[in-house]
C-alpha cells in the first residue's frame, strides 16, 4: 500500500481523505438511515471524484514533463510506467466510491422498508 501511495504522488492523501470521509459519512447514514445524511455523502463524492480528476491530470503531466526531457532508448516502457502509476488516485477513490456507494444503496433500502414506501 505505501508503494501504490507513492506511486500516486501527494494528490493520493487529498483522493484519501475524501474518500474516508464519503466512506464514514456512507457507514453512518447505513447505521441511522436518515436520508437527510445524502446531501454530505454526495459533497464528499464529489469532492473525491474532483480529487481524482486534479491527481490523474497533476500525474499524467508529471511524466509526459518527464518524457518530452528524455533521450533515453526505452522512452515508451518508462512512459507506459508512468502512466500506468498515473491511475492510482482512480483505482484508489473510485474503489472507496463504490464501497460508499454501495452502503448507500443498502441503507437506503433499509429506510425503504422501514417506511413501507
């Protein structure tokens, strides 16, 4: 994990906290089902998909600012590297967004049958 964190570079603690906090905000609306709980959960989303968005564009030009200085004869492989490291703020928000995500969708079922709606 402290290397996939690494890999993402200092955007991954912004991609973190958010998440963490759509996650907590997530687990407390499933625990007391309140659908006024929603509005923050979808602030904290969104706040982590924009965390993503700045950390894959702050990466991606991290290494093509790399690979336009670079001469070196395996360029591509160093590039396909970069790149592939670039995701991480993705894998890392978009699997805690699906976690919270998906306890909304049981939390919300629970208030479902509690109203009878």
């Amino acid at each position: 994990m402290v290397e996939f964190m690494k890999a993402g570079g200092w955007s991954m603690w912004f991609v973190l906290v958010f998440g963490l906090g759509a996650l907590a905000a997530s687990v407390l609306f499933l625990v007391k089902s309140d659908l006024r709980k929603l509005a923050m959960i979808r602030a904290l989303s969104l706040a982590t998909v924009f965390a993503i968005a700045a950390g894959l564009c702050a990466n991606v030009a991290a290494v093509l600012t790399f690979a336009g200085r670079g001469s070196e004869p395996d360029l591509h492989l160093i590039i396909m590297t970069g790149l592939a490291e670039s995701l991480a703020p993705g894998i890392l928000g978009f699997t805690m967004l699906s976690i919270s995500w998906l306890l909304v969708a049981v939390g919300t079922r629970r208030v479902q049958d509690r109203t009878g709606d």
